[in-house]
C-alpha cells in the first residue's frame, strides 16, 4: 500500500463518519420523522465517494 492509498483510506474513513453524524443529527432534529429519507441519502453520499455502508474502500 502506498502513501497515497492511505491517505485515500484515512480520507474515506473520515467522509464515512461526517456523513453518519450529519445523518444522525438530521435524524435527531426531525425526532427521526425522515430516517429512511436520511439513509437514503447517506447511502447515496457514500456511493458518490467510493465508500461502502462498512466505511472500507470497495474492492
């Protein structure tokens, strides 16, 4: 693995968890009304950045 293979890694790890905690918070202020609206969109955030729903890089 290369330098730069890790950085992408550390750099999809770190997306993975601002998406979640976006999505948790949306969750929190909507009392959850939207949750499946909200994963939806996480999911769809992960697959524009290359990022499966484990937060490891697809193979």
């Amino acid at each position: 693995m290369g330098i730069f293979d890790k950085f992408k890694g550390q750099a999809q790890d770190k997306g993975k968890e601002i998406i979640d905690n976006v999505g948790d918070e949306v969750d929190e202020k909507t009392g959850g009304k939207f949750k499946d609206q909200v994963d939806k969109g996480q999911d769809a955030a992960k697959d524009a950045l290359g990022i499966d729903k484990e937060g490891e890089q697809p193979k």
